[in-house]
C-alpha cells in the first residue's frame, strides 16, 4: 500500500511566526498561564481547536462569491437548507451562528430545573447551555469509554443500560435524549450505528426524542465504515444518511465537519418543536433563512458539507491522527486509545505523575509545550471540568490533553515538529511542578481562567 497523502493541493499559504523560548515565556506569564489568552500570532502551531479553523477548498471560496445576501428567501438559504436535508434528513433546518447557538435555542425549549439531559458526554457548551436552564447534564458513556487503555471500537457508545434505568426511575424529568458523534470530550471516539439505533429504540419507546450532536458525524461515519460489520461498502454519505434516519434532530457545529469558519444548525423534525426554535431564534440570531449567517457563509457551508463526506479526504484525516498518535506511542506517551478523530488526547496525569489534579496537570503540559515549542493545545481536565465550591478545589475525573488537528491546514512535516517537542518535554518531565487557579468565572471557566505557578 503507498503511503496515504494529503487529498489536496496548496494554492494559497500563510506564513507562520517563529518566536524564542524566552519570548515565549514572557508571552504565557502575560497571558496569566492560560494559553486561550495568547494572541495566535504568538502561536506556532496552533492545535487548540478544530473548530472553525479548516482550510477553506477554492470551491468554497469559489461558493462565497455568490452568496444570495437577501434578507428572506435567501437562494444560499435553499442551497444549504437542501444539502443538510440530503444528508440529515430532518425536516426543518434552523440556521445558527454556531453550535451553541443551536444548543442554547433546544434547551431554552427542553431544558428548565428538575429536568435530566443524557448523552454520552455533554461537550463543555453543551452542558453549559443545560445547567444554564437549572436542568441536569448527564453523562452515561461505556464504562470502557473511561478507560484511556480500552481498545473498544466505538468508546463513544452510550451505555443502555444505564438509560434504561434512568428511564425507569426518573421519565417523567427527561425531556429528551442525546448523543454526540463523535464523543469529543470522551478523546474523539466514535459511535456505532448499532449502539445509535438502540438509543433511538429505547428512547422512542419512552416517547422521548433523540437529538445527535452532530459536530464530527463524517468522521462517525469513517470510523462506522472502518470497525463496523455491514459497512465497508456503503459509503460515508449513506452512513451519515442512516445515522440520522434513527434521531429526530440534530445540533450541529459547521465550524468542524462542516469545513466552515463560523456556522451552525439545529434540525428538527417536530413541527411544533421546530416553531418554538424559530420564535427563540428570531430573538438572538435573525430571521429563520439566514439565523446569525451570510449567505456567503451558508454557501461556503453547504459546499463543505458535500466535501467533508470525501473518502479520501476521511481516509487521509483519520490517518493523520492516527500517525501523531502512534509517534506519541513510540516516545512512551500515554495516550487515550486509540485515537480518536479529530485529535490526540494526552493522558498528563501519566505524563506529570508527581502533580496531583488538584494542581492542574493537563494545564502544566499545555503551558510547558507552548514554551518548548510554540505549539498551542487545549487543557480538558480540571481546569475545563473541575469545579471549586467554597474556595475547595474537586478535581475533573481524568487530565487530558488535546492536541485537535486543523482540517487541512497542516502538512505532515508540521506533524513531525509536535511529536518531536513532546519527545523532548517527555525526556525532562521530572522538573515541572504544578499550577493554581488566580481567577475564576462560574461558567466554563477555562477560557478565561488566571493560574500562577506554585
Ligand atoms: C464544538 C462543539 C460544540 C459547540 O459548537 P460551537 O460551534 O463551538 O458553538 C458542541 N458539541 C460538540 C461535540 C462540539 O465539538
């Protein structure tokens, strides 16, 4: 087999800027210890997020020139309202600025105190839009999805037996189920279409509705025709198609599988339910044929929706992930395995075993690899999960690092140069020491928190 290459072709570039090490250690001690507060020209390679970072194709630039600006009816509107109904299948298409927008419009429908929210796991903004209404935002992955060692083909997989009993005790609290594809905070893991189906069984038969997050579903759908009998002929399309043929919504981030940087949706296929959203979205997005977006956006979108189901755009993505993590591997790194989509997740409670989680370990490794190298990464441990009652600190369950990789952004050299960097930070890993919280917002804290070392 030759080796799998980048499907593309670089027409246009941007220079990246080099500093030194003491630069950079006068820019995080600026930026209070907080990598989200570094300016991106002070990045090198930027791997915070995946989100809203793609490179756009010469198509979608291509698409943006004829954006239908109009302010109802938009033929972009029609364009992008088509392509997510060819794919999703969902009656009604709700366009939102982004992801959370989406969220926020469903749990101000479905959320409210005393009510319960189950997902796999609840992405940061998701279950910060669920515990914003007063609702509860539950958790209920596969025991073997907690375990960053278990070579479990679908770790994303929600736990029906812990649905089921959910049900049973507390019906009447659930407005509705979710699952997100793929498990962003549980290390980028998929979900089987088996496990999709049999949510969408038990839910139904509790008259509830199931609402996919929607964020990474070609990914998903990669992963489904990879590891799961009866799908290696079909294709990513057609997988995606009978994902959602299963739910009766979806949220939707564009700003990651869409290839988009900025976009969102909610689908609905409740009439009823899908009013609602449209009254709320009015309010705080716009009218319902453009709801926070251009119609230049919404053309960009629609086009990357058509690319991101590419094989070998999905053969090439998966792999790349694949390669960061199996160099990782080779150095001694642990790792949550196996890799996941759309990311690396380093395990930094392994990593910095002589720093407690009360002391931020995860954030101590994305802090010391901005120094080493310049390369940004995202902090999903105690910082992002933990929570601090009464001035006492109660750590997240695990300390991860996620290391997201740009959809098509950066080459294989790039690659190379973060693998390297940790080599060198795992070499002296002895000599860090650990961080605490100056500053604290109460929600979602890890944007904006100020840390100091200890
Ligand atoms: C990014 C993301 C969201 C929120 O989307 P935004 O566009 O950032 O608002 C929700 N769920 C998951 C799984 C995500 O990855």
């Amino acid at each position: 087999m030759p080796e799998i290459i980048e499907p593309f072709r670089i027409k246009s570039v941007e220079p990246i800027r080099f500093t030194t090490r003491e630069d950079r250690e006068r820019i995080l001690r600026d930026a209070k210890y907080n990598p989200f507060l570094i300016d991106a020209d002070d990045v090198l390679i930027d791997l915070l997020t995946d989100s809203g970072t793609s490179a756009m194709s010469a198509a979608q630039w291509g698409a943006i020139m004829t954006g239908d600006e109009s302010y109802a009816g938009s033929r972009s509107f029609r364009r992008f309202e088509a392509k997510i109904q060819e794919i999703f299948g969902f009656k009604h298409v709700i366009p939102t600025h982004q992801g959370r927008a989406a969220e926020k419009i469903l749990m101000a429908i479905a959320g409210g105190s005393g009510k319960i929210i189950p997902n796999n796991n609840h992405f940061d903004t998701t279950r910060a839009n669920v515990e914003f209404t007063g609702a509860e935002a539950l958790d209920l992955v596969i025991e073997e999805g907690k375990d960053p060692d278990h070579l479990h083909p679908f770790k994303g997989n929600l736990d029906l037996e812990k649905l089921k009993t959910l049900l049973s005790r507390s019906r009447d609290q659930i407005p509705l189920g979710m699952v997100t594809v793929t498990n962003n905070t549980g290390g980028g893991q998929p979900v089987s279409m088996a496990n999709i189906k049999a949510i969408a069984e038990t839910l139904h038969a509790n008259g509830k509705p199931f609402i996919i997050d929607s964020c990474r579903f070609a990914e998903n759908a990669w992963f489904i025709k990879q590891r799961e009998d009866g799908y290696q002929d079909k294709t990513p399309l057609e997988i995606a198609q009978e994902m959602f043929s299963h739910a009766d919504g979806a949220t939707m981030s564009l700003k990651k599988d869409g290839f988009g940087n900025i976009g969102g949706f909610l689908a609905l296929n409740d009439d009823a339910l899908a009013e609602q959203a449209r009254n709320i979205l009015i309010l705080t997005e716009g009218f319902p044929t453009y709801g926070g977006l251009a119609g230049r956006d919404l053309e960009a979108l629609a086009q990357g929706l058509d690319e991101v189901l590419d094989p070998h755009y999905l053969e090439y993505r998966v792999a790349t992930v694949r390669y960061l993590a199996n160099k990782l591997i080779e150095t001694g790194v642990k790792i949550v395995q196996p890799p996941g989509g759309h990311a690396v997740y380093i395990d930094a409670k392994r990593f910095y075993s002589q720093i407690p989680a009360e002391q931020f370990p995860a954030q101590v490794f994305v802090n010391e690899l901005y120094v080493a190298g310049g390369i940004r990464g995202v902090e999903i441990g105690s910082v992002m999960f933990g929570r601090c009652i009464d001035g006492v600190e109660h750590p997240a369950d695990r300390e991860l690092v996620r290391l997201a990789l740009p959809r098509r952004v950066y080459t294989q050299a790039h690659v190379n140069y973060v693998a390297d960097v940790i080599a060198e930070m795992f070499g002296r890993r002895d000599e860090a020491t650990g961080l605490r919280i100056t500053k604290q917002a109460p929600f979602l804290r890890h944007f904006t928190a100020e840390l100091s070392p200890l």
